[in-house]
C-alpha cells in the first residue's frame, strides 16, 4: 500500500503532466488560430492567381468569313480591321490581350503623306512611353519558288480591350490595327520575352 508520499508524488506528477498537456494544447490552438487565416488568404490568392493564368490569353489572330471594306482613319481616330472586331466581340468578357500590328496614316491638306520610317518609330515610341508594350515578331512568307520560308521582323502591341477603347491617339495621325499571320495563314510565334525597351537603338 502506497503512502502519503507517494501518493502525493503521483499526484503531482499527474498535475505537471496535465499541464503539460494542456500548454501543448494551448499553443496548438494558437497556432491554429494564427496560422489559419494566413494558410487560407494565401490559399484563396493562389486560387485568384491561378483563376486569372487560366482564363489568360494573347490573341494573335482570328478567322472570320466577314467580308470588309477597309477605312482610312482621320487623324486622330483609329480603326481595327474585321478580324480584330470580331475577335473583341468573342472574347468582350474575358481576361484576353491582343497582338496587332499599328498601320499608321497621315492627313495633310486634304491628302494623306507617306509616313518615314523615323517618322513612325518615333510615335512607337512615343506609345511606349504612353505604357503599351511593343515586341519584335517574327512572320515568314515563301519565297518565289514556294520551298522556303522567309522570316521576316516587325514590330507589334499588345493591347487589351480597355487599352483599345482608351487609346492614347495622336492628333497627328490615324491609326489602323490588324492581326498578321504566316503567309499560309497560320498564327505566328510570340514571346513576350522579345519586348522592345529602347525605340532609339531599335532598328526594324
């Protein structure tokens, strides 16, 4: 039969190791209750993140059997070719951008003038600076006997919906936006790697 010693040691011991037990509970629960809320915005981003890459697109051309008849813009306005409009009604609510090519125009006295070469990389600079994104691309046609291709480099913008109904127009000119494709019709290759940062030593 134990004495009141060791009856009093076990039950000591028993109380540290309730303790004990309880502490660990304790800082379980807090743990819980401070490291829940973090996992779960973190998760709910990564969801948002995710959601957004999913529903991303670059569209870099479009089909359409439209027939068009094409319009000069006037200085200051800009037009988009059929296939752009189509592909801006299609994906209206979507998470898209769209690479086009810039056709510049510029009237004068009544008559449109051709436009130079520095001319118009100067106003692609100009855009630039304005915050919309340039990139070499590259597109290829065959040559005349049809058993090789050709490539061949060009500058183009990628602008989303918003961008296109607020573009940052210059009085000086029209503007035309058009897809561009290989010459049998085929999308061309886009790397948003290749961004032009420096109109000034860029030579197309």
């Amino acid at each position: 039969m134990k004495n009141y010693k060791e009856m009093a040691d076990e039950v000591l011991f028993r109380i540290k190791k309730e303790k004990i037990k309880r502490k660990k509970c304790l800082i379980a629960s807090l743990c819980i209750i401070f490291i829940l809320p973090v996992f779960t915005f973190l998760l709910i981003n990564q969801n948002i993140s995710d959601k957004v890459l999913e529903n991303y697109m670059i569209i870099t051309n479009y089909k359409t059997n439209l027939e068009q008849s094409y319009i000069v813009p006037k200085n200051g306005e800009y037009y988009c070719f059929i296939e752009v409009n189509e592909a801006r009604k299609k994906y209206i609510d979507k998470n898209v951008s769209y690479l086009l090519k810039i056709e510049l125009f510029k009237e004068k006295n009544g008559e449109y003038v051709d436009i130079k070469k520095e001319e118009y990389m100067q106003e692609l600079k100009r855009l630039s600076e304005e915050g919309y994104k340039f990139y070499k691309v590259y597109y290829w046609l065959y040559n005349d006997s049809k058993t090789e291709k050709i490539y061949y480099p060009t500058i183009m913008v990628k602008l989303t919906e918003e961008q296109l109904q607020n573009f940052k127009s210059n009085d000086n000119y029209g503007y035309a936006f058009r897809f561009i494709t290989n010459e049998d019709y085929s999308p061309i290759e886009f790397y948003e790697t290749n961004v032009i940062s420096n109109f000034d030593t860029y030579y197309e």
